[in-house]
C-alpha cells in the first residue's frame, strides 16, 4: 500500500512542479498562459473525467483481464522489450483513437472538450470528457485481445498520459534533432491550432512519425491560435461536456430523412445536412470583424476565494485516491458504491466543481448554490468518516474551513444585497 501512497504523493508533487516551472518560464519569456476561469474548468473536467474512471475502471480492467486469461490466443511475459513493444502498440492505437475523434462526430462530441480552451499550457492536458473513458476502453481492449496483461496495458497508458504534460507547452521552443521521431510542443501546438493550414493535423502523442507515415504531419511555422473554429465562451463543465451533443442532436431533430439524421453523428464536424445550416459560431468579434479573445473578468476577492474553495475540491480528490489505494486489488463496483468514504468524497467533488462553475460565470444565485457546497461538505463528511480514525480532527478542520468560507460568502455578498435593496 505505501508504494501506491506514493506513486499518488509523487504525480501530485510533478504536476506542481511543472505548473510552477512552466510559469515561471513564461514569466521570463513574458508570455501570459493561464487565466483563473480557464484553469479551473480545466481541472473540473479533469476531476469528473477521474472520478467517472475511479468507477469504470474496475469494469474496464475486470474485463481486460478476463480477456488475457480467457480469450487472448497467447500470453505476453511482461518484459522490459514486451513493456517497449506494448508501448509502440498503446502510442499507434492513441494515434487512430485521436484521428478519428477529429474525423467521426460522436467522438468529437467528446474530444472537442480538449479543444475548447483557447489557452494552452499544462492545465489543458486535464480538460478532457468524462465520455472518452468509454470510447477509449473500446479502442484498447485489443491490446487485451493481443496477449498484453492488464498492467502492461495500464502502465503505458500512464506513461503516454504523463507525456502529454510535456507536449501542452508554449514556453518550449523546436528541439532540433528530436523532432524527427518524437511528438514536441512544437508538433502539438499545431494540432491545437484552429488557423487553417493546422487544423486535424499532428496526431500522435509519443512518437511523431505516426503522422508522417500517415500524411497528417505538418510543421509550426508560427505560433497557432488556439481552440475550436466555431468558439466556446461558457465555464460550465456540463457545458463543457454537453454542448456539442446538444449540437449534433438539434441538427439531427431539423434534418428530414434518416440518414442524414444518423449521418450526423457518423460523419466529420465539417459536415452538415444539406437542409440544415451549422449552428452560429459563439465567438464576438470587434467593429473590424476580428475575433475577440474570450476571457471572463473575475473580482481579486473572489479569485482568492474561488482557489481556497478548489483547494478543499481538490483535496478531496486526492483523498479519492487515497482511499481507492486501500481497497482489495480485485475490488468490485458494489464495494465501491456502498463504500461511505469514497460516496462522501465524491458526493463533495460533483457539488463542488458545479458550484465553481457557477462562480465563475458569476451567476445570479451563486452565493446560494455555494452555500449548498459548503453545507454538503460538511455533511457529507460527517456522513462518510464520523466512525473513523481520522474523525477526531477532520470534522471539527472541515466544520471550521466551512464556517469560515461562510463568513467570507456573507460578506462578499451582504453590500451589493443591500444595495439591490436600497435600488
């Protein structure tokens, strides 16, 4: 169990390490990469894209595994050349899984998440659809089918994960002869490029020449702009989530037949019906008709206050993890679901991140929506550890943290109250 504790201690340490590396080179090369709202709807996805996998995962793996032992014609001994073999295989398998999510619209209706973000950096990494955790076991079961063990499978996966915390970089130039085999910044900030001559280009994750083998390799020539074409100005992660759905079905409901009804989900997001039009962009543009930047203006009292209340999110989350660590390795769905401490933690990170959301977009009743967060956390915490060890101290530490935020909620909020009164 240690070793699990500090593989959790050890990816959490590299993440900050990195973000603060990263802005520190940024700060020299005087470049601005994060916005508050952007980051934090970055790490939203991400929260509920693991969370959905801390409980998916153990139908995925349960699968590949029975596959391994049952079904696969072979077995692969694990080996240094079998784990370097299964990563080539996990990085070609990656490399059709990300080109048809740009080529097929169900799957982009997921993978668009990552492309919403007009900002690059290492915050963008995280913002993925909880959905393409579905898509992505169909397209690695194979590997399961082709002898590989289920750590073999897993561990490359990582490995092709913690790469990707390299490749989202703007403050990392051309690497000169390493850019003939391996996947650079350089490469993917043209894959996350919405200029013309980028676009559905640079697909592969680990090693580059996937792209070139295949003809979708393009070099950067200038720094791309980044995001979607059509633009995405919200901070909601359901919205994040689901607005492309909400796309692909308002198309299908307007067109006739059923073809072209099917036809939308099945082909490119270039394509529409020919008796229904795109759905308007939702970019502004200025009085020259150029595109304006999206950035949302958050007051500095509520920035601070916004970081203090992802923190306890985040917490939370690592928490998650911790406690899954513990559980038996051959853990089922029921004992996740019934298990109060992982229900509790879960419970606060899904309240949490939708009142961030809310925040952020400055909502009318937000200071209502995170007074429910606050009373959740304290609730569900009583909930899910009164009876444990940890009890004595973390309940009167969260009933204080919530007291506190709720002071700060009330003071914030008590002026333009009055106000609105008094108007």
């Amino acid at each position: 169990m240690l070793n699990l504790y500090w593989l959790i201690i050890i990816g959490v340490l590299i993440i900050v390490g990195l973000l603060i590396l990263e802005n520190r080179a940024a700060k020299r090369k005087k470049l601005k990469l994060y916005t508050l709202s952007d980051s934090i709807v970055n790490f939203s996805s991400g929260l509920l894209e693991r969370v959905f996998d801390v409980f998916f995962s153990v139908i995925v793996l349960f699968g590949f595994n029975y596959i391994y032992q049952n079904i696969a014609p072979f077995q692969i001994s694990l080996s240094p050349i079998s784990w370097i073999i299964a990563l080539f295989i996990t990085d070609f398998i990656a490399y059709w899984f990300h080109r048809l999510s740009h080529e097929v619209n169900f799957l982009w209706a997921a993978h668009i998440v990552h492309h919403q973000s007009e900002e690059l950096n290492i915050t963008t990494v995280f913002r993925v659809s909880f959905l393409a955790v579905i898509y992505r076991a169909f397209f690695f079961v194979w590997m399961a089918f082709a002898g590989f063990d289920v750590f073999t499978i897993v561990s490359t996966s990582v490995f092709l994960g913690f790469y990707q915390l390299f490749t989202h970089s703007r403050v990392i130039g051309k690497l000169g002869f390493i850019e003939k085999f391996m996947t650079t910044p350089s490469h993917h900030r043209v894959h996350h490029g919405r200029n013309e001559k980028y676009m559905d280009q640079n697909y592969s994750h680990i090693f580059i020449f996937w792209d070139k083998l295949f003809g979708t390799f393009v070099e950067e020539e200038e720094e791309p702009d980044y995001g979607i074409t059509s633009g995405f100005e919200k901070a909601n992660v359901i919205d994040t989530n689901f607005s492309y759905w909400k796309n692909l079905f308002t198309r299908a409901s307007k067109t006739k037949t059923i073809k072209n009804k099917i036809n939308v989900f099945l082909k490119g997001p270039a394509w529409t019906p020919e008796d229904v039009n795109h759905l308007p962009n939702q970019f502004k543009t200025d009085i020259n008709g150029e595109r304006v930047p999206h950035k949302i203006s958050i007051k500095k009292e509520t920035q601070v206050y916004i970081v203090l209340s992802v923190l306890i999110t985040a917490v939370s989350f690592i928490g998650l993890l911790f406690i899954k660590s513990q559980l038996a390795k051959e853990v089922g769905l029921y004992e996740l679901i019934t298990n109060k401490n992982i229900v509790s933690l879960v419970g606060i990170i899904l309240i949490s991140v939708l009142a961030h959301s809310a925040i952020i977009e400055d909502k009318r009743f937000w200071p209502i929506i995170d007074f429910v967060r606050l009373v959740s956390i304290f609730s569900l915490t009583i909930f899910g550890f009164s009876n444990t060890e940890i009890s004595f101290w973390l309940i009167p530490a969260i009933a204080i943290y919530c007291l506190v935020m709720l002071l700060w909620l009330v003071k914030m909020n008590i002026k333009p109250f009055r106000n609105t009164l008094s108007a």
